[in-house]
C-alpha cells in the first residue's frame, strides 16, 4: 500500500495531482511535469537528510494513486499532508495509508508527534481528521505553533496525533478485536 518515492510514478502522480478538486490542497504544487520531476528529487533528497518522510500510496494493484508525507521534520515531530487522485476519493484508501504511515512513523522512525494543519475551508478534510479517535484539536494546547501556521493568507485548525494517544487507540481497538473473538469462540 505504501513505497518509498522514486521516479516511476511521476507522470501517473503528475496527472492525478492537477485535478482542481486535488490541486488546491497539494501542499508542493507543480505546475508542468518537468517541475513535478524537479520537486521529486527534491522530496527524495530532503529524505535522505531527514527533513521529510514521503511515501506513494498504492492502490491493490500497486497502482500510485497519491501521496503521504510528513513535511518539516524535527525534535521528533512534523506535519501531515496527503492527497489521493479524484477516481480515489471515498473508496476506503486513505485510513489504510495513514495507519501503515503512522505504525512506521512512531515505532520504525521514532517519531513522537504528527501534526495535521487544515485549512478552515476544506471541510472534507476536517470531517476526516475528526473521525479519527486519536487526534486531538490542539489550537489552545499548542498555541504558538497555531499562530506559527496561521502567519499567511490562508487560516488552519491545528490537530495533533501523539505516538501515545495513537498507541492508545490501537490497543483499545486490538483488545476489542480479542475480546470479540473470544466472545465468538465461546458462543
């Protein structure tokens, strides 16, 4: 489901990033398939300094259908951003591809919080992020770093995922699943 980024994928990403229901919300925007390469080989080499963790989503098939990244890595922390390509909204891709991201994230790369800004207007990304029982709105809790983001044109909510809140959640939800299939053993 998820790979690190190379060049292979760069047109059928390129083409699926310029969807103006996509594109607004691309946080590095290219705007020609040439800047698109020339921005994957700066992703790819800001990886490899550590400045950002970026992965290709892949359908079932291995099919690149958008991206996850945490951008402005540092002191064990950055921000979210993912897109996936218009034929892919709503068909079940993105929890699978945050979940893969978040378990490598906090228990391979050491990493202890994720931050995710939204901007006010795109509503579908905030009913997304408040859906999900680990993340926390963080606007009063971090408060500098909410003003930080909101320094520009455009106005962010501020939620935050902490490795402990996340680690939380999935041994509640794996205690669940236990319990369940003990419940159904003995039935």
């Amino acid at each position: 489901m998820l790979k690190k980024r190379d060049f292979q994928e760069s047109q059928t990403l390129y083409e699926l990033m310029v969807h103006p229901e996509v594109f607004p919300f691309v946080r590095h925007k290219a705007y020609s398939y040439d800047e698109f390469l020339f921005l994957t080989k700066q992703t790819i080499e800001a990886e490899e300094r550590g400045e950002l963790i970026s992965r290709t989503i892949l359908d079932e098939w291995g099919t690149p259908i958008g991206t996850i990244n945490l951008f402005d890595v540092q002191d064990g922390a950055g921000f979210l951003g993912t897109w996936l390509g218009k034929p892919y909204h709503g068909k079940g891709y993105n929890q699978p591809a945050k979940d893969q991201f978040f378990e490598e994230l906090f228990y391979e790369l050491d990493i202890k919080s994720i931050f995710m800004r939204i901007r006010k207007v795109n509503v579908r990304s905030t009913k997304a992020a408040e859906k999900l029982p680990y993340v926390v709105l963080a606007n009063e809790t971090r408060k500098s770093l909410l003003d930080e983001i909101n320094g520009g044109e455009d106005i962010y909510n501020l939620y935050e995922i902490s490795r402990d809140q996340y680690t939380l959640y999935k041994l509640r939800t794996g205690h669940e699943v236990l319990h369940e299939e003990h419940q159904l053993k003995e039935a």
